[in-house]
C-alpha cells in the first residue's frame, strides 16, 4: 500500500532531507516520529491503528463461533470473503478521497463507520446479516488503511517512513494482548453479540474524539500535470470488481448449479475488470511497481486464507474453545508488530526486495506447520501456531513492500499506488482463500475426512509462496 503523494502542509519537508539515491537504504532521518514536527502526526496515526487495531483483533476470532451459531458454517467463506471485496471498494474510494482532498477525511469518514458496523454485526439474526454488517466492516477497513498510508507518505520524509510504519504495526500489540483472549472469555461467558455490541460501546468516544482531531488536521495537494492526467480507477468499476468476488466467494460455499453460476458470474466480472484496477503489467510481473503490487496480493492472500481457514478448522474439526484461537490472534498480532519493528530499525541495511524473499520462506514455513498441523494426533495449538509463524514472514514483507511502492512511485501519484497495494491485496485474499475453500469443499464433496480437506486447501498455499520467493528480485529499486 502507498500513499497520495501530497506534501503535508504543516510538515514540509526540509531541502535536506529529500529522498536518497536508493530508497531501499535510507539515511537516517535528522528528526525523530515523535519530535516537534512530527509529534501531531504520530500521534494522530497511532491512536487510530490502536482502535481499529482493538476492535478487528478482537472481532475475528469469534466470527467462526457467530457463523456456527447462526447455522452458516457452509457460507463462512463468504462472511471473510465479503469483508475482503468491500475493503477493495473502499480502498479504491479512500484513495480518490485522498488524492482530492488530503487524507485526512477518508481516515474520520471510516473511523465513524466503523462504529456503525460493529452494532450491525452484533445484531444479526442470519448469517446473511453477519455477512451485511462484515460488508461495511470491509469498506471502512479499506478507507482506513489507504488513508494511514497515504497519511504517511504526506507527512513523512522517506527516511522515516519505515519506523512509521513500524509503529503502526507496534500499535497493535496492546490491542493483541487484550483484544482476542478477551473476546474468547466474553464469548464463552456471555455469547458472541456481546463482542460486537461491547466494542461498538467502547470504540465509540475513542472514534469521536479521533474525529475531531482530525477536522483540524490538513494534507493539501498541489499534483502536478502529469498526475493529473494519469487514469484512476472509477469507483464504478471498484464497485463491479468488488460486487463480482462476493459473488464469487458465494459460488464457492457450495457445488449445486445454483451455487456455480454465482461463482462462474463472479469469475467473468473479476477476469473483466480487475486489470484495469492495477497498474499495468501487474499480472506479467513487471518489475518495480507492479510487481510490487503482485506480491502483495500473494502475500496478503496467504496469510489471510490462514487465518480464516485455521480458526475454521479449530472450531468445526478439532472443538477448539474460542479462547484458543484468541490467544493465536494474539501471537500473530505480537509476531507480526515484533517483524516490522526489526525490520524498521534492526534490518535497516538490508535491501527491501531481501527481506521481501526472507517474508516468503517464513510464510511457506507457516503453510507447512499448518498442513502438519491438520492431523489429529497434533494438539490444536500446533495448528494455531501457523498463524503466528505466517505473520513473523509477513512482518516483514508488508512494510517492504509498502517501501518499496513508495519508491517506485512519484511523489503525487501515492495516492493511486496506495489504492493499488489495497486492491491487490484484498483481490488476493479473494482469490486464495477461494481457491483454498474450494479446494476444501470438493474433498468433502467427494467424501474426503476434514482432516485431508484442510491439509489439501493448505498445501496449495504453498504455490504463492514460491512465486513470491521467485518474484522478489523484481521489486528491487534501481
């Protein structure tokens, strides 16, 4: 993800402390996140990914408890995968926002809707009303992350982008240790609607007084011609794209004829117009941007499918109680923030397109632990540890590539190339975890045990690791 190349108005950047000759090793940055010029920022930043942070942490891990509770288990794809098409919608959307108009309003804008979302979750009476309220959930996910980023690239100079980033993955370790554990107890003790309507009552203040700092903050653009006249995506064609994977995400949920003409009709949609959605080549590999862009969407489409296939598995095979799959959040929360914080201030000598092929291996490393971790003579914790594994390997190829992209970018064309990172990372996330339920859902079609099931949609995950091993050179900067 990237950002709207628009100078922060009362954060300019000095002469001095323009980008360096390779921006794959940046020279240290004269000031620090946190001194006078970049306090307002910092501060603004992390307080908004510590509440998103508390609020999805904590959500996630009980979605295969609310989905069995409301008999949708067969359409649990669907619930995750429709959460991933919106967010492309609303990165799409945040992007254009903040290309117009700075990003700050994008940022309150899904701040505010977040809140609504978490009461439309915890009020659901089918699992199509589950699916509705992660819908919106998806669409200010996507405005959120595009406009942090964007923010970023506007408010800080290239040297410091990386320990900004860093800190945003830092920011989700509190909410990481509280969040998903206790949202296990709660579902345990009370039920799963108490998680969403709790939050929603908690993160309402924090999200109102974001808001109005917010209203006082201002990233105005000045884009130059060239800019100006390059294409963007139309929001109605992020709108189709993202209409044609929930389709798809359906399809999948099932192998009647009903159930294949909605996967086939979101296939058509997704073949026809995602291209135009990415930067050219994207799908070749071209180097430096979009591969860039590719690899995200691998990447993202890994450890996502992981995430949402082995709570799945822990819950519907193995009896797993919430508090488990809450204290694997946990880890890979912690995992995750732990990477991005070496490779913002350990690694920092290292070429990005290095640790982007380090980040692979790791997240192949995590498919492995959780195709073993399928067999039930395992314990259901070593299953669980896949998903901490996975995030160490995408700590680390997250914020490289967000690097990355920002270098290959013009300075007033972030906006866009934040909008793409968003795009294909949901559009990869859609996709694998497709593939994977897919691959999931014809073995038990053919009267395949779960055990194989999973072990078989786990084993597939390894096909984009290696591309992404494969590809990483590609995403070198010159």
């Amino acid at each position: 993800m990237t950002h709207d190349a628009q100078r922060s108005s009362t954060n300019p950047t000095p002469p001095e402390q323009s980008a360096p000759s390779d921006p794959e090793r940046p020279f240290e940055a004269p000031e620090k996140l946190f001194s006078k010029t970049y306090r307002a920022a910092t501060t603004t930043f992390a307080a908004v990914m510590f509440l998103t942070g508390l609020a999805a942490l904590a959500v996630i891990p009980t979605l295969p408890t609310a989905a069995e509770a409301l008999d949708g288990v067969s359409l649990f794809p669907l619930v995750a995968g429709c959460f991933v098409a919106a967010s492309l919608f609303g990165g799409v959307l945040g992007g254009h926002w903040a290309d117009r108009s700075g990003a700050h309003r994008p940022l309150a804008a899904g701040m505010a809707l977040a809140v609504v979302t978490l009461v439309v979750s915890g009020a659901s009476t089918s699992i199509w009303h589950l699916a509705a309220g992660r819908f919106l959930d998806g669409v200010s996910a996507g405005m959120v992350a595009v406009a942090v980023n964007t923010a970023i690239g506007q408010s800080y100079p290239p040297a410091l982008r990386p320990r900004a980033l860093a800190l945003m993955s830092t920011c989700w370790i509190v909410p990481s240790l509280i969040g998903p554990p206790l949202a296990g107890v709660v579902a345990e003790v009370w039920s799963w609607r108490t998680v969403f309507l709790g939050l929603a009552v908690l993160t309402l203040i924090p999200a109102l007084a974001v808001v109005a700092v917010l209203r006082g903050v201002s990233w105005s653009a000045t884009p130059t011609a060239e800019a100006a006249e390059a294409p963007r995506p139309p929001l109605l064609l992020a709108a189709t794209v993202s209409v044609g994977a929930a389709l798809a995400q359906y399809g999948v949920s099932g192998w009647d004829a009903w159930h294949l003409l909605f996967a086939g009709g979101g296939l058509v949609l997704l073949i026809a117009f995602t291209p135009r959605l990415l930067p050219s080549g994207t799908f070749r590999a071209a180097r430096r941007l979009p591969v860039t862009v590719l690899l995200r969407g691998l990447g993202s489409g890994v450890f996502f499918t992981l995430e949402a296939l082995v709570p799945l598995m822990l819950v519907t095979d193995r009896d797993a109680p919430p508090l488990v799959i809450g204290l694997a959040f946990t880890g890979a929360a912690i995992a995750w923030a732990a990477a991005s914080w070496v490779q913002g201030h350990l690694l920092t000598g290292w070429s990005r397109h290095r640790l982007v092929l380090v980040g692979a291996v790791v997240l192949a490393l995590a498919v492995v632990v959780a195709a073993v971790g399928t067999s039930p003579s395992l314990p259901p914790y070593f299953a669980a540890s896949a998903m901490v594994v996975a995030a160490l390997g995408m700590g680390l190829i997250a914020p490289s590539l967000t690097v990355l992209s920002l270098a290959h970018s013009p300075a007033d064309r972030q906006g866009y190339a934040s909008g793409a990172m968003q795009t294909s990372q949901n559009l990869g996330q859609i996709s694998v975890l497709g593939i994977g339920s897919a691959a999931l859902n014809v073995c038990l079609a053919v009267g395949t045990d779960r055990s194989t099931g999973y072990a078989t949609a786990f084993v597939l995950l390894l096909i984009p690791c290696l591309l992404t091993v494969l590809l990483s050179a590609r995403t070198r900067h010159p």
